[in-house]
C-alpha cells in the first residue's frame, strides 16, 4: 500500500477536494465529541457505509476498547464497547492504514464488533498518539465490499491528524474535570467534617458568654459587658458561617435530580418569605410570568434564594427600591437574571464576587457572610452553566445565569 501522507495522488481529483472539503466544514463549526459525531456522519454520508466510529482504550480496562463516537447509519448513536483480544485492532501495526473489502469476518471469526455490526468490509485509520502510544484509530464498517477503498482511505489519513487533535483535547479536558470532581469532593467533605467538628467548643462559647451576660451583669463593668456582647455576636456570626459552609457542602455532595421546575412560582414563594421578615419594606418587584427551567429544584431554589437575598439585601438603603426578574435569549442560549437598583458594585472587583468569603461592602452596612454568591456559583457550575454579574457603584446589580435545556 502506499505512503498515503506523502503520495496524495488522488488529492487533484474534483471529487477528492470536494468530498475533502465537505467533511472539513461539517466539523468546522463544532469541537469536542459534537465535532467527532459531525465527522463520522460526512463520513458515513459520503462513503455510503453502515457504521463509523473512533475508539480508543477504555480508561477502566486496557483490555477493551471504547469508542469516543459511534454512528449507525449516518446517525450518532450511544458509545459501545468490545474486546481488543481477538480483534482486528489488535492487528493493526504502526501508523500504516489496513483495508479489508470484503469477507472480513472470515478473517477475524473472533472479533465480537465486526459481528454485532454485522460487518463485511473494513477500514482501519490508525490515530497517532505520540504521548503514551496506546492505540487509538478511526474505523468504517460495512455490510458489504467497499470498493474505492484507497480514495477513503487517503481522505481519512488526511483528516486523522485533526482528529488526534481532537481526542487529546478531549482526554484533557477529562484529566482536568475528573481533578475539578475530586478537589470539590475533599472540600466538601473537609467543609463538613470542620463545620460539624466546630459546633460543639462554638456552643460553649455562646453558652458560657449568654449566662455571662444574664447571671452576671451586675456585677460587670460597663466595659466588660461590651467584651461579652462582642464575643456573642461572633459566636453568631461563626454560627452562621459554619451554617454557609454546611449548605456549600451539601450542594457539592447532592447527587442531581434534574424535572422541569417554574422559576417564576419559586421565585414568588421567596420573595413572600422576605417580605415576611422585613414587612415595614416597600420593594417593586417585576417577575416575567412563565419562566421554565430544567435542573434540581433543591439547588436551584437555593441559588435563587442567594440570589433575591441578596437583592434584597442591596436595595435596603434605597429610595423606590426595585428587583425585577426575567429571562431572556442571548448568543442562543436562555439567561436568567436577577437585577435590582441598590448600593450596586465596581467592576473592578467583580472577579472576586464568586469568591469564597469575600465581600464588597462594608459588614455594618450589609450583613453577610461571604458565601452566597459562591454558592450559587457552584450550584449553576453544576448544571452546566454559568453565571455573571453587571452593575456600578450606586447604580444596582444584575445576575445573570445561564441552564442547559
């Protein structure tokens, strides 16, 4: 067989350059496994065959391939899976691609994906994979002989540096999600083991200063019943953000229940809660009717809760204080927002908002712990979303976020 990446005898062909040409656009506006489907498609398309795939080695078992993308009969279709032992895989040697155009199957009796494919011609493209070498390669099925093998051969040969390209971004991006997975988890669990190990010395403090405060205030000085309201209200406040961190660990821990929740109800329900606890307030409140979504109710009314506290928190010291809440189409994706027409912040910190523990405004003039707008960023990063924030100083604040349907 020739050198296919140095004789491109075909490559001035009409048909070479406009089939080339064809695959190279339906994966141009794609990346990831979205790209990889969209290229197995064209392919399958153009060379009129039943199955194409890309497998690499299964993670949890060297001894079994897996594929990254399937597609049956131009369609993606769910990964499969099958054993290297015994396959036509295992004889593929070096960079060099392999073409059967027919009775493969007499070939290779043992090799369990060309019988559930039901397959009597093969393509095999090897896929380099010059950092650990474990193979990886991009395989055409058909139910009967495919006859201009060398033309798809040649057009898959071009194509499979892009397509190793494309499956290293992928593994990265497993790499990095699966560290992103694990740290989330040993903070959660740190966060909780702390929150539950701080409670019990939390509670004597609080304890001891309160029969400090009631058995003995007569006998205190002006200056040490100060002493012993500080140390109360820091007891409160640890209280509280111990509480922080609890609802910050349960929501990296909880395991997701995904239905169709009516924001615009959930948010009306906590908005009467707020008045309820502040009823001298007279806040404008706009929410847009009918504003559907899908992800956990349990973590989304947690964020929306952050999220209109913290409106209404901002807006205390305004005059015709306002929160409107709508949902609106952007760059073809649903955001929802949250805006209100309170103290607002300076952009310049805006990077910090998400933070843990840091706040913008002084305590005195806005409670707060530090930890809500975290929170709600970890419970929208948990859907697949993502959220942001707007707003000037004196002049309010919008929150955007964004849910995959």
């Amino acid at each position: 067989m020739p050198d296919l990446m140095d004789d491109n005898a075909l490559a001035g062909q009409p048909q070479f350059a406009g089939t080339l040409g064809g695959i190279l656009t339906a994966m141009a506006a794609h990346s990831g496994t979205t790209c990889l489907e969209h290229l197995l498609a064209e392919l399958c398309r153009c060379f009129a065959v039943d199955h194409a795939l890309i497998a690499i080695p299964d993670s949890s078992n060297p001894q079994q391939m897996t594929s990254l993308a399937f597609c049956r009969q131009g369609q993606a279709a769910e990964n499969i899976h099958f054993p290297l032992a015994g396959s036509l895989c295992a004889e593929l040697d070096g960079p060099t691609p392999c073409s059967f155009r027919s009775r493969v199957q007499q070939r290779f009796p043992a090799d369990i994906l060309l019988q559930e494919l039901q397959a009597e011609s093969f393509i095999g493209i090897p896929l380099p994979d010059t950092a650990t070498g474990a193979p990886r390669l991009l395989a055409l099925l058909h139910h009967d002989s495919i006859a201009d093998d060398l033309f798809v051969i040649e057009i898959c040969t071009l194509l499979s540096g892009r397509i190793a390209a494309e499956i290293g971004h992928l593994q990265a991006l497993a790499i990095r999600d699966g560290e992103t997975d694990r740290l989330d988890r040993e903070m959660a669990a740190f966060s909780y083991a702390i929150s539950h190990d701080l409670r019990a010395p939390l509670r004597a403090i609080h304890g001891f200063s309160e029969a400090l405060h009631e058995d003995c205030a007569a006998q205190l000085d002006d200056t040490a019943q100060d002493y012993v309201q500080r140390i109360r209200n820091g007891a409160q406040r640890m209280s509280g953000l111990i509480d922080a961190l609890l609802v910050l660990s349960r929501v990296t821990r909880h395991q997701l229940k995904h239905s169709a929740l009516d924001l615009s109800q959930l948010c009306m329900e906590i908005l009467q809660g707020l008045r309820r606890q502040t009823p001298q307030r007279s806040v404008q409140v706009n929410i847009q009717p009918d504003m559907i979504a899908h992800g956990d109710p349990e973590l989304l009314r947690i964020a929306l809760e952050k999220l209109l506290d913290n409106a209404w928190k901002f807006t205390a010291l305004t005059d015709d204080a306002q929160i409107d809440i709508s949902m609106q189409e952007q760059a073809g994706e649903t955001l929802f927002q949250v805006r209100d027409n309170g103290a607002g912040f300076n952009m310049d910190y805006a990077d910090k908002l998400f933070g843990l523990f840091q706040r913008l405004h002084n305590e005195d003039a806005f409670r707060g712990d530090g930890m809500g707008l975290a929170t709600v960023k970890r419970i929208i990063e948990r859907h697949g979303g993502r959220v942001e924030a707007q707003g000037g100083e004196a002049e309010g604040a919008c929150f955007r976020f964004s849910l995959p349907d």
